[in-house]
C-alpha cells in the first residue's frame, strides 16, 4: 500500500494563493486546471406532460460547447450548436404506458468544435474564454412543418440555382407559391395538400444522361489542431454516437469513417458505443476507409513511416472489421508525394479521394477525376468532391455547384458529394438526408443517391476509359510554411523515425543470431503508432496550439527513452556468443559499407576521437588505441588560418574557405580544382525575411516574403579555429542574427568525408520572421533534384509560368541536389524540409516565428546540422543519396557489458549502389501485395494480390526486407546475407 505524503505545517497565505492560483485563469495556467480541457456535467431531471401522449418529444438543448448526452450509462446523442443538433429525441410518439419521468447526463466541453481561441479562430487558446448553457427545455416536435420547410427551402433553392433561363425554376417557384396559398400555419390540416404540391414537384423525374452525385455521410475530424489529443477522443463519440441514431431511423443512410487511431481509441473509452459501430459496419452502413493510421500529412513523413501508416491502418481494420479498405481517404492535407501511388498500389489501395487542392492559391488543378501516376509508373483512380468541400449540406446550391465545378465533365458521370459536420460537429443531421432523399430523382437536377466510397468508385471505374492521367506530385500551392514551422516536432520526428529503423534492424538481427532473443514486438507497434499519431497532417506540420506541439514532443521523448534502452537490449543479445572484454559495439545500421571519423565515450565523461570502418548492416569492434599517430588511408585534414581571420579547411578531396565571419567564399573539389561557389559570392549565407501571410499564420509563406530579403552579416574576426587537424577539422563562429535571436556554428570537415557539415545552434526568439542560409552555386540547371520518399523528383529552379512560381518554396528531405552535366552540388540536412533552389542558389529554410495558433511556436533553442558536398559527374554516381544517409543515420557506440565482439561482422550488403535497403523487421501479421509485413518488396510496384499470410507469433523468426531502387533507373541486384536463410520469398 502506498504511504500518503507527510502532512506539512500550513500557512494561511501561502496556502490560500496556492488553491488560487490552482484554479487562476491568468497565472500558472500551464500546470492548473485552467490549463486543462475542461468537461462539466450537467444532470437532467425530464418530466414529460400527460398532454403530450402521441407527440414527438424532444428534449431542446443549446450551448456554446459541444455536448453528449447519456442515458442509462451509455452516450446516446451529440449536442453541438453549430452542427446543428441541438435536440436529443427521447421519443417519436410518446405512449400511454411509457415513462413520463427520466434522468439524463450532459456533458458539455467547454470548447467549440474549433477550439476556444480569442477573437479568431486560430487564435491560442483563451483561458478565461466563457461558455454558457442558453437553452434546456421540453418541446413537441411537429414533423409535418419540419417536412414542409425542408420542401420549401430545396424549391427555393431549386427556383434561384437554375435562375430564369430555366423552365423548370419557375416550376419550382410557383409550386412553392402554390404551397403558401393552400397553406395555412394556423390550421394543421391544410398541411397534407401543401405537402401533395412538393411531392408531386419532387416526383417528376429526370433523363438517363443525368449526372450521378454519390452523397456519402461524413464527419472529418481532426486528430489534433486548435484542441489536445484527449478531446479528439471524446469528439468522436459526441459525432459518431450521433450518426448511429441517425442510421436506426435511416436504413439507407451509409457513413464513411477514417483514421484507426480514432476508432482504437472509442474501442478503450467507449466500448458499449464501439460495439454498435462493429454492429452498423457488419450491416454495411458504417464504414471504414482510408486505411491509414491516421489522416497524415502528405509530404513530410518517410517513406517507410507511409507504409506504416497503411499497415497499421490496414491491420487494424482487417481484425476489427474484418476488411481491408480499397480506397485511400486524406480529405485534408498540405500536399502529396508523388511516391504516394506505389505505396498505396502496395497496400491494397486503388483509389484515392481528396480536397485540398481546391485551396490552390494560384493555379486551378484541372481535373476531378483522373488517374494519378507515381514515381514507378503506379496508377490509382484519383477523385475531388467537385463541390469543393468534405461538408456539404445538402443544399440544392451544393448539389448544382457539384455538376457545375466539374471539370472532367464528359469524362466522368459520377461525383462524390460528402455530406456532414466535422470536427465534432457530430456529422449529417436528420434535415440533409431529408434533403437529398427528396432530390434522388427530379427533374432539372443530377441524381442523388445515398452511397457509400466503394459504389462511387466502382462507377468511376466503369467508366474511365476517358479519363487523363496526372504525373508526378500533387503540389498544394498554399500552406507551403508547414514544412519549415515548429522546428522542434520536425527534428523529433526525424530522430524517432531513425531511431525505430535501428531498433528494428538490431532486433532483427538479434532475432537471428540469438534463440533467447524476444522480438520486442509490441513495443515497437506502441511505438510506432505514437510516432504515426504525430505524423497527422495538423502535428507533423507545427499548425497546431501549444497543448498539441507539448504532448508531441513528450511522445517524442517516449520513442526516443523506450527505443535507445531496446537499442541496448538488442546490441546485449546480438554479442551474447562472443567473447571478449566489456567494451563498446561500433554499430552501421546502413546497407553500404562506412569509414567515418567518430567520438567514442571515455571514462568520466570524455571522448576521443577515432576512425573506424565498419561493415553494412553490422559491427564492428572499437579500434585498439595506438601510438604514436597511426597511418591513415587517407589525406589527414589541415587547417590554416590566415592573417586575415580567413580559414581554409582541406582534406584532399574538399577545399573549404570561410571569411572572417564564417561564410564561405570558396568550395574545390580538389581532384578537378572544380570551384562550387559562384563567382564573386558567398555561401552559408543566413537570410531573414519579413513572414507576415495573409491569414494562415502557422501554415502561410507568401511570395512577397523574397522581396524583404535581409542577410545577416556578422563580424570579422569572430572565426577561430576548433579542432586544429588530423581525423578532423573545425572552425566556429557565433553571430548575432539580431538584438534577441543569436547563432553559434561549428564547421567540420573528416578525413575521407565528401562533404563539410555545420553543426548550428541558434537561440531564436523572434516575431513573423523567417531564417534560412543560401548557397550560391556555380552551376547552371534548369531542374534541380529533391529527395522525397524512397526516391527523388525535379523542380524547375526558374518562373517561367505561374506552376513555376507557385512552387516558391517547397519541400526536401534528406538532400537536394543542383547539377549540370558532369559537376553538381548538394545540400544535405539532419532535420529539415523546407527548401528552394532558385536560379542557382540553394536555400534551406530554418526556422520560422509564426504566433498563431501557437505563439510559442519555434521560441528557444535549436540545433541542427545540415552539408555542402560538391561532386563529379551525377548525384547518383557521386554517392549524394548514401552521404545523405549517413549524415542522418549516424553510427551507433552501444555499450555491450561483458561481450564486445572482437571481430567485424555484416547480416546484410546489396550489390548496387541504386538499390537501398531500408528497413528489416520481424513479419508480424498478414497483409495483401508486396508492401506488407511478412512479404518482401518487389523492385516495381506489383501487379497482383499476394495471399495473406498468418498471423505469426512474437517468436518468428521470419524478417521483412524493404529494398528500393534509388537512382530513378531500372537495376540488378544481389543481397548478399549472413544469416541462415530457410525460403526467401520476393
């Protein structure tokens, strides 16, 4: 049993102001109940008048926060202002023997369905924002005037949407007219010739040419943004509870529900809810889509992180629903990888729908339906809602804006029209599916009918034989600053997915040296699902309040605390058969062979530092000291610097020289005497910029953001020399960026390193300023090269149309690279994404200082690291994807206690440099086609269905390899193992 605190004395004051500020709405709202999301609960006390026998009762219920209402224990019913449900059913026809007496609970967040920001929307939280409750009361509803204002608002609609050219808008007009003149509000029995008027209107139907609106129920809901994780949990009941009722009294009605995070967490805090949706899903009406983890953002996680947003999705789906799901649904995000077809080609997805690009602030994409085709050639079906939103309505103006805005009109007969609140809006309500009921079949409009993804889909695919084909990237021409805001959630982001490609790869090859070895199988799926959490597409992103960017970087921390003690664990078991002293493991988690200049820990706390060579995918022993200096294979690095403060850094296959401030002037490839630095200009140049956008804080940089470019220049003679030479040399600088922000950085150069690092650290506290260093390069291209997810595309470097200047800014992951033939330059980065070569100038964004809906975002402290490396010939032949790499995936020094290896070893090596290995882990679990775990990955996207695999236990001894042709060409290759191989299966 756990000891209570000890009692402490109390002191009148200190503990009043303790209690005080607990509950203060100004100070310590970080840590008090003010901070926190708050629930209130309401009970309701019913008594049900006798007269009302027969009648519609509803209980009426308006607050600014959204509600949920529960009756006997279990949630029934959302209540959500704007959503417009503000009315609980507690029966459609109250019955002489029914109960006039019950007791129901409210429970009111007090937060809108947009968070609780001050005077705008994407406001920070306000924390003395108030909510009221301004209506609880008992009304009969009278369905009969609900029916007649519904047919009154679609004739209306119908009247001005199809204007005066059109004959059956006057139809619509004097029915409705017609309706008022039989009409009479006072006298309910005048209501059913009323309704005749609207039926027989409604009933006169169209031609077989009509276009075909698939309305689907929906109910987007953002995983975080302007409100925490926890109240994401209970939007989703609010909305979902609500769509159920709507669904009993509504057989037709079918609703598509994505995210498995969502659903997994209404299965733990809501099980008897949960259960009913199994129940609907089995009658077909509520469906799971997507396939994801959860709705990610489209750009910025890796390749390997977007299989596994699919395979956790995927998985996830299949055992709770007994299906995978065909179509990929991401309604929302800021763009979208052109790799993004093959991965989902590998995941048993065919077709794709989504939004966002309809936010183009320059160019209108050109087409709704059509086939998108990725980096390898994969094809997928892709479809906007052509009404330009995933929350329709059903208004007559919605359903014409559908046909109207179609662009592919001729091509395609068929559209989504989704319809329903978001973000706890709790989704459709009963007045749109009144609505489209009656417009399924009327003259003077298309068809409407209540579908769901996979009929809308089979249409489209019936008739595709005219739609075009879009290659390569979908590029969102806005919200372009998410790849650069909350530098912090980027980097964590980077680190955590290194670091479960470690893990993974020891575990696995601890698995296989070792019959002891436990996979540690569900922790990595923990893991890995908290890092998929965070890739959501208003996390990754950094446009989200500061509560959001809090819980991510303590999940971060979470990934990195578990993985680096499983590191351990599995560096521990793979040596667990060689003797030797207790030392260090010297661990290359890449498939190519790396010598590389490392800092091994010494006792009390010191490194020194040392060279080691170690082999792919393996280990080596640490080098046994020697003296005196060692024969070293390659030129040892110089440094000299000049009576000038000028420093030249060489290690005979780079020259570097920086000027008295730290910019660099020069850059030789020493083997051509190739200089990369224009001529007459500098690099490592840092720029700010004026970043005000014009709405979209945390989202936004707009094209004006260039015209206020600022250098920031430092002063000569603050470089000195840091390490003086031999296995590496360093010189360092600081620099003052402004009267608040500052800089210090280290610039590195390793024996037998292509490329010259600079380690950065900057102390940033800065307001709707952008910071980023430029790289003028002598070099001439039109295209230059960014690695995206497993592989690279081109973007013009100029602006010759207004596509071209739309992509401003853009991203990159690991490398982007700017060549003409024979010589090239590339910019690497540790934990970067944003980025731009314009004209010949390579520039990577750094940080930004956005304060809306997080006005902390970017503040403190940062370090990052990013490189320079000049090169002969292509980027593939010069080794830019493997120096990029290895920059991001250091070499790992593991402590083994008791059984340092004294030999090398390697599990893996490939035999072509244009073929990465990037992932080996345990099969777990079965999957379709060539992505999935327990299968390997073809070279090309595949063509066919795999069978699914079993299930297979913690103790599998079965391991995944996911390769990838990186060069952009087609390749033979061998993978050469180690291991002992039973059956290999491609």
């Amino acid at each position: 049993m756990a000891m209570a605190a000890a009692p402490a004395l109390k002191h009148w004051r200190t503990t009043l102001e303790r209690v005080e500020k607990f509950v203060s709405p100004l100070y310590f709202t970080d840590c008090n109940l003010r901070g926190r999301w708050w629930t209130c609960w309401f009970r309701v006390e019913l008594t049900i008048p006798e007269a009302w026998v027969g009648q519609e009762v509803h209980l009426c219920w308006e607050s600014d926060g959204e509600g949920l209402v529960w009756r006997d224990g279990e949630p029934v019913q959302g209540l959500t202002k704007e959503g417009e449900k503000t009315s609980y059913v507690l029966t459609d026809r109250l019955g002489e023997g029914d109960p006039r007496s019950l007791t129901l609970y409210v429970e009111v967040a007090c937060n809108g369905l947009l968070g609780a920001g001050k005077g705008s929307m994407i406001a920070a939280p306000d924390p003395e924002k108030m909510f009221r409750l301004s209506r609880a009361e008992l009304a009969v509803f009278h369905r009969d005037v609900h029916n007649l204002l519904v047919d009154l608002e679609l004739l209306l609609g119908i009247a001005k949407g199809l204007g005066k050219d059109s004959q059956r808008s006057f139809q619509a007009l004097y029915t409705a007219n017609q309706m008022v003149n039989v009409c009479d509000p006072a006298q309910p029995e005048t209501f059913p010739a009323a309704q005749a008027l609207a039926s027989r209107f409604f009933c006169q139907r169209g031609g077989e040419s009509q276009h075909t609106i698939h309305a689907i129920g929906h109910c987007h809901i953002d995983t975080a943004w302007l409100w925490p994780f926890k109240e994401t949990v209970r939007k989703c009941a609010r909305s979902w509870v609500t769509t159920l009722q709507l669904m009993e009294q509504n057989p037709e009605f079918i609703f598509a529900c994505s995210q498995a995070q969502q659903l997994e967490w209404v299965k733990s805090h809501y099980p008897g809810l949960y259960s009913r949706l199994q129940e609907f899903a089995s009658r077909g009406q509520f469906v799971p889509v997507g396939g994801t983890w959860v709705e990610m953002d489209g750009n910025l996680p890796s390749g390997e992180a977007m299989v596994r947003q699919f395979l956790q999705g995927q998985n996830f789906f299949l055992q709770e629903f007994g299906k995978m799901c065909s179509e990929f649904w991401l309604p929302d995000t800021f763009g979208y990888s052109a790799q993004l077809p093959q991965i989902m080609r590998g995941c048993g997805i065919r077709c794709f729908l989504t939004q966002k690009l309809s936010w183009n602030l320059v160019n209108s994409f050109p087409h709704h339906t059509f086939f998108w085709e990725g980096l390898d050639g994969s094809h997928v079906l892709v479809h906007f809602p052509p009404g330009d939103s995933y929350g329709m309505q059903g208004s007559v103006e919605e359903v014409l804006k559908t046909v109207a805005n179609n662009r592919d009109k001729g091509r395609a007969n068929h559209s989504a029209f989704l319809f329903g609140f978001g973000d706890g809006g709790g989704g459709p309500t009963q007045t749109m599916l009144d609505r489209l009921k009656r417009l399924s079949n009327t003259d003077g409009l298309p068809r409407v009918q209540l579908s769901s993804p996979r009929q809308l889909f089979s249409a489209l695919e019936s008739g595709s034989g005219q739609l075009c084909t879009w290659v390569g990237e979908l590029f969102l021409e806005l919200h372009n600053a998410t790849y650069t805001t909350h530098a912090q959630i980027k980097k964590g982001n980077r680190e955590c997915e290194r670091i479960l490609h470690d893990v993974e790869l020891l575990s696995s090859l601890a698995l296989a040296r070792s019959a002891q070895f436990l996979y540690p199988a569900a922790q990595l799926q923990r893991l890995w699902r908290l890092l998929l959490l965070n890739q959501f597409h208003d996390v990754v992103t950094g446009s989200c309040i500061q509560m959001v960017a809090e819980d991510a970087m303590h999940h971060y921390e979470d990934i990195r605390s578990c993985g680096n003690t499983l590191l351990s664990n599995a560096a521990t078991a793979l040596c667990a058969g060689d003797p030797g002293p207790e030392g260090l493991l010297i661990v290359n988690t890449l498939p190519w062979k790396r010598t590389e200049v490392m800092a091994l820990p010494k006792p009390g706390g010191a490194h020194s530092l040392a060279l080691v060579t170690v082999p792919s995918m393996g280990y080596a022993p640490v080098p046994a000291p020697t003296s005196p200096q060692p024969l070293l294979p390659q030129q040892p690095v110089s440094v000299v610097q000049e009576t000038d403060g000028s420093v030249t850094l060489d290690n005979g296959i780079i020259r570097v020289r920086l000027d008295p401030t730290g910019r660099l002037t020069s850059l030789v490839l020493v083997a051509s005497g190739r200089e990369a630095i224009a001529e007459g200009a500098v690099g490592n140049q840092f720029v700010l910029f004026d970043d005000v956008p014009l709405y979209w804080d945390a989202w936004d940089v707009m094209d004006y953001h260039l015209e206020t470019r600022k250098p920031v220049l430092g002063q000569p003679g603050t470089l000195a020399v840091g390490i003086e030479g031999g296995l590496r040399g360093s010189a360092w600088f600081l620099l003052q960026i402004s009267p608040n922000s500052r800089l210090s950085q280290e610039v590195v150069l390793d024996i037998g390193c292509p490329y010259v690092r600079f380690h950065t650290e900057v102390h940033w506290h800065e307001a709707h300023k952008f910071l980023k260093v430029e790289f003028p390069a002598h070099v001439r291209s039109s295209q230059a090269t960014y690695e995206i997810q497993f592989g690279h595309l081109q973007r013009p470097t100029h602006y010759n149309t207004s596509w071209d200047w739309a992509r401003f800014e853009v991203w990159a992951h690991r490398w982007m690279d700017l060549s003409e033939h024979g010589f090239g330059l590339a910019l690497l980065n540790d934990c970067k994404y944003g980025a731009s070569v314009r004209g010949s100038i390579l520039s990577l964004s750094l940080l930004r200082a956005p304060k809306a809906p997080d006005a902390t975002a970017d503040m403190g402290r940062h370090e990052f690291t990013y490189a320079l490396m000049p090169h002969k010939g292509s980027f593939q032949d010069a080794g830019v994807i493997q120096a990029a790499y290895s920059l991001s995936f250091p070499l790992l020094a593991l402590p083994v206690p008791g059984r340092a290896p004294t030999t090398s070893w390697s599990a893996f090596s490939l035999s072509s440099p244009a073929v990465v290995l990037e992932t080996v882990k345990q099969a777990r679990g079965g999957m379709c086609r060539g992505w999935g775990p327990g299968l390997g990955t073809p070279l090309a996207s595949p063509t066919s269905p795999v069978p699914l695999q079993a299930e297979s236990s913690p103790q599998s001894r079965s391991l995944v390899l996911r390769l990838y042709e990186a060069h952009g060409s087609h390749a033979d290759c061998w993978l050469h193992l180690s291991l002992p191989v039973q059956e290999a299966i491609l």
